[in-house]
C-alpha cells in the first residue's frame, strides 16, 4: 500500500522549500520532484552558548515551521535549511557591509573552514520531522586584497555567510574540495535523498549523477552518505 502512495503522489506537488534561494532551487530541482518555494522569515540571532551544529538545525527546523501555514495538503514535505561558515569555532554570518565583507575575506584567506548546514524536514500528514547535518572543510585560496575589492565591487558577498559563494566564476576563492560542493551553496543533496526516503518520497532520478553533472565535480562523498555514514569532514 506505501507503495502505491508513493507512485500516486510523485506527479503533483510534494514539497515546500522553505527558501527564496535561487541556488537551492536549482539543487532541489535534481531529484526531479515537483515543488514549490515560500520565503521564511526568521530570526538568525546566535543563542548564547549555542554550538555551530545546534544553530544550524535549530534555524533548518525553524525555517521549516514558519511555513507551514503556507502548506496545502496532507501529503507534503516541508524542507528548512540553513548554512553557515565556521572559523576557529566562530560563526560567520552575511556581512553587515562591504568593509565587513573584506574583513571575513582576509580572515578566511589560505587556510581551511568549515561550512556547516542543516537540514530540516516536516511532513504535514502526521508531523513527523527528520533533520540532517552536512559538515565540509574548504580550503581557501590566497587570493589578494585587490580580487577581495573587486569580489565586493559586484555586490555577490553581501548575502552570503562568510561573504563568498564557492561557485562565483570570476572570484573563485576555494582552493579545493573533497567534501561535499552542493552542501557549501547551501544544501546537501544526498542529504536530502536519504532523508525523504526515510518519509516515502524517492528520488526521481539520479541525484549524484545529476549533482556532479551540475557542479562539474567528482563528489568522493555521496556514496558514503547515502548509505547512511557521516564521511568526517
């Protein structure tokens, strides 16, 4: 009978993204599942004490929560998920301005961070949640103060934690990847495979074929992954 629901609700909406972002649009788009998009509004304060792990799936699951009254039918999955750059256990969030924006530049310069995201995910029918976590080291580059002047200069960094996106064409900042790239733009696919697996919703198609295709990188992760391992990062 799980089955046949699945076949059956696979051809209509099954999944609210939680997320304006263009880029987990454009991720989310790989399984091939039909969903829509919902801007969540909430607050990314730090809580005191609170771990860079805690914060990320504290906001996935709050994102996840404050549109659910944008939810209409029983069947669908909300997804939520937050991203943030961690240096030396700091959390970097968007910059304030550019001058904030060169500062977590020069201090995330030729060496590596972390980049943490968290997932999270409700099901309206009987208000089960899941959540995932996706931890990846990023080697920086040493680029130069004047590539950091000109990165600014195009307005790229001043939405994005820790004031980068790991695929700007001209910019480039990393140096290289062995983790996961898709979780560093903001969410981890094979993340989110496993996880709406374990809620009746397969993949529609190749996910880690789709995502290197896309990426144009040879992902040594997703394997480990999706059989349910947590690859160190």
């Amino acid at each position: 009978m799980d089955c046949v629901r699945i076949l059956r609700v696979t051809d209509k909406t099954i999944i609210l993204l939680a997320s304006n972002s263009p880029r987990r649009k454009q991720l989310l788009a790989l399984g091939n599942w039909k969903f829509t998009a919902a801007v969540s509004d909430v607050d990314e304060s730090q809580l005191a004490g609170e771990s860079p792990k805690d914060y990320v799936l504290r906001l996935a699951q709050a994102k996840a929560q404050a549109v659910i009254e944008k939810a209409h039918g029983e069947d669908l999955i909300i997804i939520g998920s937050d991203t943030t750059v961690v240096d030396n256990g700091s959390i970097f969030g968007k910059p304030r301005d550019g001058e904030d924006a060169a500062k977590m530049l020069g201090q995330l310069r030729g060496h590596t961070h972390q980049v943490y995201t968290g997932v999270g995910f409700h099901r309206v029918r009987d208000g089960k949640t899941l959540t995932e976590l996706c931890v990846t080291d990023v080697p920086m580059r040493a680029y130069s103060d004047d590539e950091i002047a000109a990165y600014i200069q195009t307005g790229d960094p001043l939405d994005k934690a820790g004031a980068y996106a790991i695929q700007h064409p001209d910019f480039q900042p990393v140096e290289s990847m062995r983790g996961c790239y898709a979780s560093v733009m903001g969410l981890p696919m094979c993340h989110v495979t496993r996880a709406l697996q374990k809620m009746d919703i397969p993949a529609l198609a190749n996910v880690p074929t789709a995502c290197r295709k896309l990426l144009s990188y040879e992902c040594p992760v997703s394997g480990a992954i999706l059989r349910g391992e947590t690859p160190s990062p």
